[in-house]
C-alpha cells in the first residue's frame, strides 16, 4: 500500500484519476513529496501537521543558524544524544525488572 501511495505522488494523480483515463504526469517521487509538502527536503516533513504549522513552529535550520550561530546544531545533538540515552535506561530497567 505504502508503495502505491509513493507512485501515485510521483505521477502527481490519484488512482481514481488513472482509472478515469487520465493522463499521468511523471515528475519522480523525491519531487512530487516537495510540490505536497510546498518546500525542498527538511525535518518538517516528519511533523504530522500542515505546510504553514510546521514553518510557525519550527524554522528552518538555516534561520535558527543566522539567529543563533552554530550552538543550535551542538545543542541539537547533545539533547538527542541525551534523550537516546536516557530512553535506552529506561528500557533496559524496564525489561529488567519484568525478567525478575
């Protein structure tokens, strides 16, 4: 299904349209996931909310490196670094305390 969703955005139609007999217009499916989500590739493709939510509540990264330097992108990775950390604790305690 997945796979069948990824082609219908890379014809940039729908199946309903391909059965009608419509003409499909192949731009790639890299291409036709950047026309969905109106701009080139970034993390806010990952955000399960619209074009114009994502752009209010989480800028582009280049705009938080002229606002705020390089720190932005060192702080990025110590707090995932952290958080990966701390959830992999947490697991291993949670699986340990079951297993006893």
């Amino acid at each position: 299904m997945g796979y069948e969703q990824l082609e219908e955005i890379g014809d940039m139609t729908t199946m309903i349209e391909k059965k009608k007999g419509f003409e499909a217009e192949r731009v790639g499916v890299f291409k036709g996931l950047e026309v969905k989500f109106r701009e080139t590739f970034s993390c806010r493709w990952l955000l399960p909310v619209q074009a114009e939510e994502a752009h209010d509540s989480l800028p582009p990264l280049s705009d938080c490196r002229k606002k705020y330097g390089y720190i932005t992108i060192g702080l990025f990775f110590v707090f995932t670094a952290l958080g990966l950390y701390w959830m992999d604790t947490l697991t291993m305690f949670l699986f340990s305390a079951r297993r006893t």
